[in-house]
C-alpha cells in the first residue's frame, strides 16, 4: 500500500466526535442545532469546523511497518506530525509536539491528532486550527476539566489558539 496523505476542509457547521465519545455527554445539544454531528473511525476528542473554512483537516494512511510509521504509537504521532511542524517551522513558527498528539505554536495547541490501526494499517487524521471561535467551542461542549487539567493546562481559552493569533504571522493562510 502506498502512503496517502489528504486534506480537506468544509464550509459547513460541523462537529466530529472520536470513535468512543458520546454526543449526549460531550455537547449541549440544544444548542448544536447549526451543527451537522459527525463520528469518525479514530479516538480523539472533538473536533470543529465552522462554515468559514477556518480549520484544514487531514488524513494520513500507511502500513504500519513502513519506517514512516513506528509501531510506538507516540512516536508514530510525533514522526507524522513531524511533517506539520517542519512546514510551521518554516514559516518561522515556534512549532513543537505536545505528547500524546498535540502540535503546539508557542506552547498552544493548534493540531489534536487521533489513530486507529487495522490489519497492519494506520489512519491519523488531525485538524489545523488557522483560527476559530473558542467563546462558541465552549458554548456548545461539555469539556471536562479532566481532559486538561491531566495535560497540565490552565484552562481551554489559554491553551488553544489558530495560527492567525501566533505573532500576527498570517504567512501559511491566504484566502
């Protein structure tokens, strides 16, 4: 099998849950009415997509014994969005990987990544936040405190970020 790397991005109200998460613990749904719900094969926390086309999403699959992508699962996450943070470092972002799947700009999060592996086969999809609206993310989910506080972060609003708020560098996005 040759490795397949996809992007795609939507203009389309829309949330994807992770293949274990519940929508009727994750989310207010009375208030995800303007949104399509969606689950996707891989694990992983939520991920939004508003209709301004604001976030890229990508997929990336391969055999898992290609060198391209260890066994190790963290290290398949750090080697793959390793491709991202070379290209963000490039743009003279201070890009890092955040384990277990985070990428971060300046120690805020910017891509969450999620995998499942099958019949010697592995799928990482991720997300790259260009902007968004974390006032409107926290009105319509249920994050739990726990899902940040194991990562050591302070609160949702300080951790996440798009690249248009990183150092006023609006290079990678021109519409």
């Amino acid at each position: 099998m040759k490795e397949i790397l996809s992007f795609s991005g939507r203009r389309k109200k829309s949330i994807i849950l992770g293949f274990f998460q519940k929508a009727e613990i994750e989310l207010d749904l009375d208030r995800c009415k303007d949104y399509t719900i969606t689950r996707r094969i891989s694990g992983g926390g939520i991920a939004f997509s508003d209709d301004r086309c604001r976030q890229i999403n990508y997929g990336v699959v391969g055999n898992i014994d290609n060198e391209l992508f260890p066994m190790d699962i963290i290290g398949s996450y750090k080697q793959i969005c390793g491709v991202l943070i070379d290209t963000l470092k490039h743009y003279n972002l201070n890009a890092a990987f955040r384990p277990i799947n985070d990428v971060v700009v300046d120690n805020k999060k910017i891509s969450g990544n999620a995998q499942t592996r099958w019949e010697g086969k592995l799928l990482q999809n991720g997300t790259l936040l260009l902007d968004f609206d974390i006032e409107e993310m926290l009105l319509i989910s249920n994050i739990p405190k726990e899902k940040y506080l194991d990562k050591k972060i302070a609160s949702v609003r300080k951790d996440s970020h798009g690249l248009t708020g990183n150092s006023g560098n609006n290079v990678i996005w021109k519409r």
